[in-house]
C-alpha cells in the first residue's frame, strides 16, 4: 500500500520456528497417539503386560532421537523422569521401570504430542521451537533463507526458582540485617492496618495449586509505622532494627528483626535481593548481594556463585547432546531450593533471514485493513465508562494521583473488570453490533451455500465499503505474528506466498523482549532502537518502561526483558540504585548512548482527563507518560490494578487494531477462509460435534463419526486444533494424528478446528535445512504512519505536587453543607423557579454564599445545592429549614429523596485554594440571576426563545470577565475577539439565529445595553441581579489575572469553565443545548463586531 498506509513496517522482525523440520511429524509410528478404554474394547489386545511392553517399546522410540530426549527433559521434567524409568536410565528394574499402564499411556500421548510440537509448531517453547532475527532486503533478489544445525541454547534460571531461593533467604535474621529494604509501593494504611492488595505467588504456592492469595495486611502498629516512615527509601535491615530498638527499648532485638522478616515474607518490605527482570545476569545480581553478607550466615554464597558457571557449561554443549549436563544442572539447583523446572532453556537457530519488500508492504496492508475494520469505538473497553465517571467526580481540572483514584475509599475504585484487586465496578459489556453480524453472518452463509471454502475481500468488497473507517488515531505501534508460506525463496522473492495471522500485540519488540538475550549483539542493538522509536517523541512524552513482578512467579521468565528505555518505572519492585552500576543495577542497554535516566514511581504519577479521554503526568516534571511494556504477558491475572490501568490509559483515545472476528456469525457450525491480497485473515474452521466429543463412545464408533463430520462438512486432512499460537497440526489420514485429536476434543470439548496454514493454496518450504523444509513464523513491527496529525494535545494544567496535595474535601458539618435533591428533571424548572427561592429568602444570616447546579450520573437526575457558613449556624439553623424545605416538596410529589454529601472543590479549574471564593461568588451571583430569570420566564407570555437567554448570559459573563482588561472594548482583543476564538460554529442555531437576527440581537445585545431583561414586567429584579453577577465575574477576573503564575488555571480557561455552569443552571446537562447556545452567542457577537466595523 505504500506510503498511504497507515501503518509502517520497521526492522528487525523476528522468525519463529520448530527445530525438526515439518516431515516427522508424519513419522510418528501408528500407535503413538496412545490406546484408549474405547479402542482396547474394538480390537481385544492381550494381556495387561503385553499393553506395558508394547508402549514401553513406544516411548523408547519416541525419545530416540537425543535432542528429542534432551527437549523432553527441559520441557516436563515428571514426563522426563517417566522416560528414565522405561529406559532404565534411573536403574529401577522391572517390566517398564515398574510403570502401570495408565502411567505408560499417558506418556506415549505426551511424546507423540511433544514430537508434533518439534516438527509443527513454531511457538519458542525449550528447545523444541526457537527464534532468529529477521531482516528486510534491499530488492527482491537478495532473499535469502539459509537454515543451519549450529542452534544455541539461552540458559537462565527459572523466575519461580529464583523467586522462590530469594525469599529462603531474605527472611533470616543474619541474612536481612545486611540487605536493604525499601516499602512495596503498593501497600497503603487502611485504618488500623497495613494493607498490600497484590501479592505475587512463590513457587511452592503455584506447586501447590492453591488459590492466589489476593491481599495481606498486618496491624498497623507504632513499630510498623516507624519502619514506614524510615524504610521509604532503602535502607538496611540491621539499621533499620537498630532504629526501631532504640525507639522500642522494651522490646529485645529478636522481637524486632522477627517482626521485619514477617514484613518481607508478607512482601511488604522488598529487599536488593531480588533480581529484578532487566538485569542480564539473574545469578550475578544475587552474588553482589550476598557479598556484604559473612559466608557462615549464607553457606549457599559459594555453591550460587559456582552454578552460573555450570550453566554456561551446559548453554555451551551442542544441542541435543545435553541432557545428562541438564540433569546434572538441576540436580545441583534443587540443592539450594526444591523445585520442579528450576531451569529456563531458550533456543537460539542458526538462521539467517532477509525477506523481500513485498513482504513488509503485505503486513502493512493487512494491519490496515484489520485497523479499519477494528471498533470505532476508541480506548479500552474498561475506561470507556471510567472516563465518564471520573469526568463526573472530577472535572477536567483535577489531577489525581493514580493510586489514590484506584483505591475504592478514596477514589473511583478499579475500572470494571480489574481483578487484582477486583472492584465494585461491573465488568463492561461488550456492545452489540446487529447490523454487523448480519452482514458477517450472510458473507460465510453465501460462500458455504456456494461450495467456497475462501472469502476474498478487497477494497471494493460490500463488507469493506459498509464498515471499515479511517476515522480515529492509530496505535502508535503494534506487531503481528504470520506464518509465512512459499515454495521456496525464489518464489518467495517473487510475491508467491501467504501470510497466514497467527496473532500479535500492541506494542512493538513486545514479541522479542524475552528474548532479545539470545539475539546477536547488532540484532539486540536493532530492537532496542526499535523498542526506543515506536512511541512518542521524547519531547511529546516521557516514556516510561514499566517492570513488575508477575503474579505467578513462572510468569517472570516472559517479562523478563532488558532496559531499553531510559525512564524505568518499577512497580512492586524493590527501587533499586544508580541504574549505571552496582547491586541493584536494573540492566540498561549496553550501547552507551543513553539519556540522563528519570526517576519514577507509582505515587509520581498522576490522573488527569479532557472531554476525549484520560491522560497521565509526571508530577515532577509535569510532562505527559507513556507507559510502554515489552512482553506479552496478560495483566488482567499477572500484573495489579495500577499496572493493567497505565497499560490501559496508553491506549486512551486510540483506535485499537484487533484480529478478524467472526462476532456472533462464529456460532456457525463452519466458516470459511478470509483473504485480503496475500495475507489470510482468518483460516476456515469448523465446530466439533456432540459425536466427536463424546468421551465414552469406542474408538471404532468415534472414528466413523469423525469421517461422517468430515465428509458433511468438507473438512480437510490437514487440520490444526487449539488457540492462537497453541495449535496441534495434524494430520487426519495419520493413526496416532487422529487418536490425538480425540485427546484434544476429551480434554477441551469447545476447542475449534482449523484447517492448516497449507490449505491455503500455497506450498511451503521456503526455509529448508539439510534434513527438509521447516514450518516458520514472522513477527512484523509496525509503526503508525499518522502520528502528528492522529496525535491528541493534552491541554493539562499546570502540575505542582503542593497543589496535588493540597484538596481538602469539605465533610458535612464543616463550614459547606452540600445537599441533594433527587427528583425528575422536568421538575428542576419548577422548584427552581417556585420553590427554592423561599429557602433562599430564609437562609440564616451568617450563610454568606450558597448555589446550585443540576446533575445527572448514576443515581439520576438531581439538583445540587452548597452553602457556605460557619458550621455551627449551618448544622443548628440551615440544616432544620433545609430538611422542612425538602418534606414540602416530598409531600407535593416534586421530589423523591434529600441526601448529604462531601463538597469537593475543582481547585484546579478555577484557580486554586487562593482564587476559589471568588470564583463561589461568582456562582453564587449566577444561582441568584437564574433564579430570577426562570421565575420571569415562567411569568412572562411574551417569553423570549430560551436558546437565544442562554446566549445572552455568556455573552454578559464573558464582557464582565473582560471589564478591566486593557484594550477589551466590543471590537477590541479582549472579551468579543475571545469569545469567537473559542466558541464553536454550529450551522444549524446560526441558521435560526439569522432568520430572527432583531429579536436575537435585542436579547443577546452584545453592545452591553441590556434589551429584553430590562424592559420586561418586573425586570428590575432581573437587571439588578445581572448588574451583581457582573460585579461578581468582574472582581473573579482581576483576582486570577493579579494571582499570576500563582493561579492553578488560566484565567481564559475559568472563563469558559464559567460559561458551561452557567448553561448548565440556566438550561440544563444537555450537551447538544449547551452547544446550541453558545454557537448563537458566537453568531451574535460576530454580527455586532462586524456592524461596528461597517459603521453602523
């Protein structure tokens, strides 16, 4: 597509692909897919120990290919274990190493699974799937596919292991005494106690299958509140005991160092131990440590820093020939701590791809097509209604900081849907999209009807022409995950091949991050540049790279990733020190070319929004974040509320690219291919029957339903079944194939069938190695194209971490009673106008400003009103006339209920503590002129149009705002030249406004004679009411201008915020109206400007 392409594809890619190549997974012998109770019933096998010898002899032929073995051995240690027994590997004797039949089947179906995996599935995994840079050619003639036996393995210890090992350790007394500690970032004082709500699990929880453990707290007592005031920052564990003892001299030293091992076990304080995920060298970390630590309190010291040796001796060994050295390995590591993989083995191939052009610009249209076909709909599901809600609680002044929004008490509580921990909120509801299924489900309905297995949409297609939108802002980076078929590299260099989606992610090098340690040292050099380049500019946005400890420990070997980034934001991770050098060092690029590093926390973040969508900022520096997260790992169970929310709002206002999806079309018992140009879409697939998920039927009965199922439905021989990138490709004419699928179907009865990537029409084998063609995987980076025009500006205020913390929100019983009364809103006119100025003729005398406001949010519509006083006049005299007030109405049937509740002011939006009594009275006065203005209306039979009153309120506000502004005459750069910059231009109330230009004008009257208030019965009232809002718009003006740079907001943005709380009084919540109102304000006082320029 070229350069109209909303996406670009960057370099490096990265190849996946299995070791063995695709032919032995024909190989299998017959038998391999395991008997089962149905088959033993249609054939009449021998006796029990024939059935033991017969799959014994099974396994030994499916482990004997050496680098099969060794793969097994990284992959399922206890299905590793069963193999040394059949073999006598372990020297117990005895028919099968003493093995039952049950014991024996299962693994014959596990290697025959495994050995598929090796020759079909490209998914890294061990040493049965690797990985391998991947480059773009110049020109098509420089293609090349070269395959080579030289792989190399990655060897690093396990996360689980690890975490487990460090937290042995770290909670001795004479180990803790010599490590620094620092608080987690996420514990919080709730009450009495300290409370952490994300708890990652330890690799004997995960063992032991419990259930994740989703809070902790401990009693807040004077000694733990001590240690959080001191430990902050980091300091060490016997420093901090010495402080504590000599604060607590009653309580001897093994009182307080027990109750800081219980903080560190419970993870509330974190210590240097830990590696963090960025560090290259997990063992090396744990050895600087240690090393300030006397070896008789960690005898382990010796035997750790002994093993990084080891395991370079086994990385070393050629693959396939390393087996006894990994057993040897682990052997050694279960020696420091139990565990049952303690190792994690990558595989780096020995391949060298460059692919051609054509092949980028493929990825960049199908990412295109994907993106325009993708929800309109921007942001996370999650934050669709969170904004709203935080817009409601907020307004787009506040900036709050992220963990105090998150927390329920405090705040909004998590979006609907976070888990860890979960929320109040509903999850959202996806919405439904009728017109959409319909048309998806009649285009699979038309091609199967027609005896077509592929669709074949181009830009012309029906489907494309009725919903895809180019509308929205792209990601700023994405990735996707392809097979990549073609009969070999010179039909490939020629354009002949398919692209066949797998999946991907949202952000580029995400897909490479774990492993980018296996890579060549310019081919990690490359997708760090490309990881630094697919964000926002620096001078757009801090990037942040955000790190934390998964919550199933095995989950730390996806995220461990390297530091590409120079701003690092740990979370739940001890805070580490100079990222340069020394224990704690958190693994930056080895490249030399970065920048000053910013430090970041958690609590330096903060929350803001605009009517499009939520933002965050460094409070320190006031600069827009990006957080930025290179793994694949799903937050939704492996990261805390926090994390999954900064993922979440960089993806806020962004049109989101999403794979094809059949919506409720993919019920349908079979759907057919998809192909846009190369690249399919979506494979054909189809719905296993009950028949063939029916476990108890025989083999021979479940084998004829296979066929029938196939035969019915023009099911290929070539199929794969499971999710995304965890598929069997099998092979229906195979024996064991089919047994495989029957164990598939037994185990997940919902699975899908998919037909082979191969069924597309096009053969494979453009990576080939001496022993045949390998299957293979690309994963492709992309950029958007579109980035300063797609691009939001975040128009947010002014940060100042005094300022943050400066809200005091006023409870009743202070000096701000805030009441609410629910009612209808066609109700809201009459007890404004009828009602509520008798509570206000009898307000005591000390309450000295008071307003309102209507509202509508979850609870419905109701109106707000606030009054200022001293709190006793407030609670002995205001509150009794508020509640008579209130039981009147309930008894007219005007109102339903009258609440209490806190007045939470938006210091930020109107200027700060300094300058908000004068924006109240300006509320206040505004309150009062509505009042008299809905009650003359009310009256009035010659009421003019309500659009054209509200108009004529703006325009006054704005003229007073301006009053003393130099140069702000009708014509001049104040109020008038102000007021048309910023107000919107709406065809429809300009039309109305100059069919009716006298009247309009005679209303509005920008000249500042005042038309129909004046004139009007008993608009005396009105005019003095005006003439007292003026005065009070006026001194607000002056007081934002006089504060400066003082002033939380800028005085222009008050103004408008004004004119919106003005509508709101006058008119109602009605946004449409309020768009109305001010587009005839913006007409009128265009229309008197330019009289004044014509002389008339």
């Amino acid at each position: 597509m070229g350069e109209g392409s909303v996406f670009r594809c960057m370099e490096p890619g990265l190849l996946r692909a299995p070791v063995h190549p695709v032919d032995r997974a024909r190989q299998l012998p017959p038998d391999a897919g395991g008997d089962d109770e149905g088959s033993r019933g249609d054939g009449g096998q021998g006796d029990e120990g024939q059935r033991i010898e017969e799959m014994a002899a099974l396994v030994r032929e499916l482990v004997a290919d050496p680098l099969v073995a060794e793969a097994v051995a990284v992959a399922s240690p206890p299905l590793a274990q069963t193999v040394r027994r059949v073999t006598g590997v372990t020297g117990v004797t005895g028919c099968a190493g003493g093995l039952r039949a049950n014991d024996l089947r299962r693994a014959v179906r596990a290697l025959a699974g495994y050995r598929l995996r090796m020759a079909a599935r490209a998914t890294p995994f061990g040493l049965m799937a690797g990985v391998a840079p991947v480059r773009f050619a110049a020109r098509p003639d420089e293609t090349t596919a070269r395959w080579g036996a030289a792989h190399r393995r990655g060897v690093r210890p396990d996360r689980a292991w690890l975490r487990g090992l460090v937290h042995g350790l770290e909670r001795r007394p004479a180990v803790l005494r010599r490590l620094r500690v620092a608080v987690n970032d996420l514990a919080f004082v709730r009450g009495d106690r300290l409370v952490l709500p994300y708890v990652p699990q330890t690799d004997a929880a995960e063992r032991d299958g419990g259930p994740a453990v989703r809070e902790v707290s401990v009693r807040c007592t004077p000694a733990v509140r001590a240690v959080l005031d001191w430990a902050r920052t980091p300091v060490r564990g016997g420093e901090l005991a010495e402080r504590l003892g000599a604060r607590f001299p009653g309580v001897p030293r093994p009182g307080i160092e027990a109750m800081l091992s219980q903080l560190v076990s419970r993870q509330l304080l974190l210590s240097e131990l830990h590696p963090p995920l960025e560090t290259a060298d997990p063992l090396e970390h744990m050895g600087q440590v240690l090393g300030n630590v006397p070896r008789e309190d960690v005898p382990e010291a010796d035997a750790l820093r002994a093993l990084g040796a080891e395991l370079a001796a086994y990385a070393a060994r050629p693959v396939g020939q390393g087996a006894p050295a990994h057993a040897a390995v682990c052997a050694r590591m279960r020696e420091l701590r139990d565990g049952e993989r303690p190792l994690q083995v990558d595989l780096a191939l020995d391949a060298e791809v460059w692919l051609p052009p054509v092949v980028a610009q493929e990825a960049e249209a199908a990412a295109g097509l994907l993106w325009r076909l993708s929800a309109t709909e921007p942001g996370p599901a999650p934050l669709r209604g969170y904004h709203t809600a935080f817009l409601d609680r907020y307004g787009t002044g506040r900036l709050v900081p992220v963990t105090e929004l998150l927390d329920a008490d405090t705040g909004l509580g998590p979006p609907g849907g976070y888990r860890c921990p979960p929320g109040p909120r509903t999850a959202p509801v996806p919405a439904a999209d009728p017109e959409r299924d319909r048309a998806l489900a009649a285009l699979a309905q038309e091609a199967l009807l027609a005896g077509r297995r592929e669709v074949v949409l181009d830009d012309g297609h029906p489907l494309l022409t009725r919903f895809a939108r180019d509308e929205g802002r792209p990601p700023e980076s994405a990735e996707l995950c392809a097979q990549l078929l073609s009969a070999s590299p010179e039909r490939l260099a020629a354009g002949d091949f398919r692209l066949v989606l797998v999946g991907g992610s949202a952000q580029a090098g995400a897909m490479a991050g774990r492993f980018a340690y296996l890579l060549p040292a310019q081919a990690r050099e490359r997708v760090r540049r490309l990881a630094r380049s697919a964000g926002p500019a620096p001078t757009e946005a801090l990037r942040v790279q955000v790190s934390v400890p998964p919550g199933l420990a095995r989950g730390g070997n996806v995220a461990q990733v390297p530091r590409w980034l120079d701003a690092l934001l740990p979370v739940a991770s001890f805070p580490g020190c100079d990222p340069a050098e020394g224990p704690g060092h958190r693994g930056g690029d080895d490249t030399g070319d970065r920048a000053e590093p910013v430090a970041a926390t958690l609590h330096d973040l903060v929350v803001g929004a605009d009517t499009e969508a939520l933002y965050l900022l460094h409070a320190t520096t006031g600069r827009r974040v990006a957080p930025a997260f290179f793994h694949v790992l799903n937050p939704q169970w492996q990261a805390p509320n926090a994390v999954r929310f900064l993922r979440d709002v960089a993806e806020c206002g962004v049109r989101r690219l999403a794979w094809w999806d059949w919506a409720g079309a993919g019920v349908l018992p079979c759907l057919p291919r998809v192909r846009y140009g190369r690249t399919v879409l979506a494979p054909a697939s189809w719905r296993p029957d009950d028949a063939l998920r029916d476990r108890q039927a025989p083999y021979g009965r479940w084998s004829a339903a296979l066929e029938a199922w196939r035969e019915r439905l023009r099911v290929p021989h070539r199929i794969r079944v499971g999710t995304a990138d965890r598929y069997l490709e099998l092979d229906l004419h195979h024996p064991a194939h089919r047994r495989l699928l029957r164990q598939e179907l037994a185990r997940r009865p919902h699975t899908l069938v998919q037909e082979a990537p191969t069924e597309a029409g096009c053969p494979d084998g453009w990576l080939s190695g001496p022993d045949g063609p390998h299957r293979a995987e690309v994963i492709l980076p992309l950029v958007a194209r579109r980035r300063e025009a797609d691009r939001p500006v975040v128009r947010a205020p002014r940060v100042r971490r005094r300022d943050i913390d400066a809200h005091q929100p006023q409870l009743p019983g202070g000096d701000w009673l805030f009441a609410t009364l629910h009612c209808s809103a066609e109700r809201h006119d009459e007890i404004l106008a009828d009602h509520l100025p008798h509570l206000v003729a009898a307000l005591p005398e000390p309450v000295d400003r008071w307003f309102f406001l209507r509202y509508h949010d979850v609870e419905g519509p109701h109106l707000r009103l606030r009054f200022h006083g001293p709190a006793a006049a407030l609670s002995t005299q205001l509150l009794p006339r508020l509640h008579q007030f209130a039981a009147s109405l309930r008894r007219a049937r005007l109102v339903r209920r009258l609440a209490l509740d806190t007045y939470d002011p938006e210091l930020e939006r109107y200027g700060g503590p300094e300058a908000m009594p004068a924006a109240e009275r300006v509320f206040h006065a505004d309150s009062l002129a509505t009042l008299e203005q809905l009650r003359l209306l009310r009256r009035s039979s010659t009421e003019p149009d309500p659009l054209l009153l509200a108009a004529a309120g703006q325009v006054a506000m704005a003229r007073a705002f301006f009053r003393d502004v130099p140069g702000a005459g009708a014509t001049g750069p104040g109020w008038a030249a102000w007021l048309l910059d910023t107000l919107a231009k709406d065809p429809e109330p300009h039309r109305r406004f100059r069919n009716r230009l006298r009247e309009a004008l005679a209303v509005i009257d920008p000249g500042g004679g005042r038309g129909w208030p004046v004139g009007a019965p008993d608009g005396a009232a009105l005019r003095e009411a005006w003439a007292r809002r003026d005065e009070a718009v006026a001194a607000y003006g002056r007081c934002l201008r006089e504060l400066g740079p003082g002033a939380w907001c800028t005085p222009t943005g008050a103004l408008a915020s004004l004119l919106h709380l003005h509508h709101n009084r006058f008119a109602g919540v009605d946004r449409a109206a309020e768009r109305a109102s001010q587009a005839v304000a913006r007409a009128a006082v265009q229309a008197h400007v330019d009289r004044i320029r014509q002389g008339r």
